[in-house]
C-alpha cells in the first residue's frame, strides 16, 4: 500500500470554483480499481504553535493498493478531464508519494 499527500495550490478567487470541478470528480476515484482512500480536506484553525494556514489549498489524502494502481489513476480519462477543466484555476500542486516504515 501506498499513501499520496497532494497539495493543490489555488489562485486566488478560484477556490469555489475548483472544488465544484473536484467534488464531480471524487466519487469517480473512489470508484477506481486499487482506490482504498481519497480525502480532499482544507486546513482548520487548531491554534498549533507550527501550523501554517493557507485557506487556498486542497490537501488530497490518498491511499492506493501499489504504484500501479496510482498510475492508472494518474492516467485515466476522468483525471485527465479533471485537469483540463482546472489548470486556470491551480497555482501549483506538490505530491508525495510515501511509504510506511514501519
């Protein structure tokens, strides 16, 4: 199993816009083979002494069954569709693909 953390950076006044395009495109993840965990969320205030909020930025948990599972999702027609509809609405989108240690 692997987990993906992907942060989706999103210029500013297009966040209501991005998550109407994301929320059409969720269930069609879950729905994929090797899809165990897909989880857009934002930050919230905590009060954390090391918390950093930014209110324009998606965070996608994700868990996937193997790498091969998260390439096939990379290239599907829906996530090729869901890009297309927000590359005006994204700054930039950092992805890390992690493993358990232990």
């Amino acid at each position: 199993m692997i987990n993906v953390i992907a942060s989706i950076y999103i210029k500013e006044g297009k966040l209501s816009d991005y998550l109407r395009v994301l929320k059409a495109n969720v269930p069609m993840v879950r729905n994929e083979k090797g899809c165990i965990e897909y989880v857009p969320a934002g930050d919230m205030e905590t009060g954390l002494a090391a918390q950093v909020l930014d209110r324009n930025v998606v965070t996608i948990l994700e868990r996937w069954e193997s790498l091969e599972a998260l390439n096939a999702h990379l290239a599907s027609p829906h996530m090729l569709d869901y890009h297309e509809k927000v590359k005006d609405m994204v700054d930039r989108v950092s992805v890390k693909v992690i493993k358990a240690l232990v």
